[in-house]
C-alpha cells in the first residue's frame, strides 16, 4: 500500500492527479488498514512504555503516523494517539499531564515540519525533559539532529529507535 499512495504522490505532483484522486487514494488507504488491524497480532500488555504521538499543527496527513501508532501497540507500547494538527500546547498539556517516555511527531509538509522545533523548544524551557522522535515523508535525520530529536524512516525503525531510547 505504501508504494501505491507515494506514486499518488508522485501523480499529483506532475499535475496528473489531482485533490480528488489523492483524497480517494488516502479513503482507501484508511479503509485497508482498518481491515487489517484486527489480524495483526496483538501484544497481550502494553507496558514496554509509554509514547504520545501527534501530527503537528497545520498538518492533517495521518496515516504514517497511525501506521507507527499500530505497530508500536502490536510490540507492548501504551500509545496515546493525539491524532492531526495537534497545537503545542495540546502536546505539552499531554507531556506534563501523561509523563511519557517518548513524544512521537509526524509532519509531512515542509511548511510543517518547523513546528517540530518549536514544540520541543518549547517543551525544553517548560522542564520537559522527554526524548523526541520525529518522522514523515518530509522529515530527515539531519533535520532530527539540529532541532535536538531521533529520527525513524518508518514504523519499523520507530520501533527499534523507542526500544533504545528508553533502555538508555
Ligand atoms: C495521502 C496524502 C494526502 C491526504 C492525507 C490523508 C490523511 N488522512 O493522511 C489528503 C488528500 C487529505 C492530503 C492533503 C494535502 N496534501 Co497531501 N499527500 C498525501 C500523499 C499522497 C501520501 C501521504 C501518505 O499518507 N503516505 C503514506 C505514509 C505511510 O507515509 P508517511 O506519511 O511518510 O509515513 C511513513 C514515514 O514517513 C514514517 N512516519 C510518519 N510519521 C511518523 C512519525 C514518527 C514519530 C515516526 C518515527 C515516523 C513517522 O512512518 C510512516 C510509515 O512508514 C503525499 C505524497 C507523499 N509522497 O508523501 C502528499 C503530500 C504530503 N501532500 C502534499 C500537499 C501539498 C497537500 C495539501 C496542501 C494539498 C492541497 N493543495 O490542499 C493538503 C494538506 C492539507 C494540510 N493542511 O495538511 C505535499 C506536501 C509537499 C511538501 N513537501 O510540503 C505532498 C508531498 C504531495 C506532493 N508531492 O506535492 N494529502
């Protein structure tokens, strides 16, 4: 599914599709991963830890994010999903209030993608000291190192990533 929706992607860019078609494309993709979700298998507890996870304000693209949120609870982690444009300061209410061991971000916007940095800047002068780990299509791990956050490509890695950051 994954290759599919990154060629819609790639279609809209070179004007061949158009909002319709990628709005279709990301119904679709909700609704195969809705199917699938109940035949992944679960972890029977969900206490490796505790990650919130939000995309960031200005940004409604989702489903990377909810495809990391359904991997990190099928491997035991307690998952507070945010969901889309999430502001600051939700984000942090949820940090001081939740005392998470990871704060997952999403952007897949380059317009969006700044709001990371202030999120965790803001996060640092209110005494939050929670590791951060970004991702999203837009999001590189040079990007993650100057704003002071780990990096995943994918659910997968975000998985092994999380597994380290809270052994650490
Ligand atoms: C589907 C889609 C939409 C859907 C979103 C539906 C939804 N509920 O998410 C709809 C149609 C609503 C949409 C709207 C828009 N979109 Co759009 N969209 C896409 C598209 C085609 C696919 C995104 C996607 O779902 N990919 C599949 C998932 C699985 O991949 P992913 O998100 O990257 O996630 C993976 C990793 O990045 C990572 N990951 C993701 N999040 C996180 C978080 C953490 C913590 C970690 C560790 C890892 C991680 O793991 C995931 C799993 O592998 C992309 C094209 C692309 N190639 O990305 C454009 C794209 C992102 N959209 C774009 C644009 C411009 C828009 C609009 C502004 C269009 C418009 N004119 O209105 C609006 C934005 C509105 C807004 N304010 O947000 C541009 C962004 C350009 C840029 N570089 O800034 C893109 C790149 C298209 C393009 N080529 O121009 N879009």
């Amino acid at each position: 599914m994954i290759p599919a929706i990154v060629r819609v992607g790639d279609l809209y860019d070179k004007k061949i599709y158009f909002l319709p078609q990628l709005m279709a494309s990301a119904e679709a993709m909700k609704k195969a991963l809705a199917y699938l979700e109940p035949h992944l298998k679960k972890a029977a507890v969900a206490d490796k830890g505790k990650v919130i996870l939000a995309t960031v304000r200005g940004d409604i693209h989702d489903i990377g994010k909810n495809i990391v949120a359904l991997l990190l609870k099928n491997y035991g982690y307690c998952v507070i999903d945010l969901g889309k444009d999430v502001s600051e300061q939700v984000i942090l209410d949820a940090a001081h209030k939740e005392k998470p061991d990871v704060i997952g971000l999403s952007a897949l916007m380059t317009t969006t993608m700044v709001n990371m940095k202030d999120i965790i800047a803001l996060a640092r002068a209110q005494g939050i000291r929670t590791d951060f780990l970004v991702g999203g299509a837009v999001v590189t791990d040079a990007y993650a190192k100057s704003i002071g956050a780990s990096f995943a490509k994918d659910g997968v890695e975000a998985v092994k990533v999380i597994e380290k950051l809270i052994k650490k």
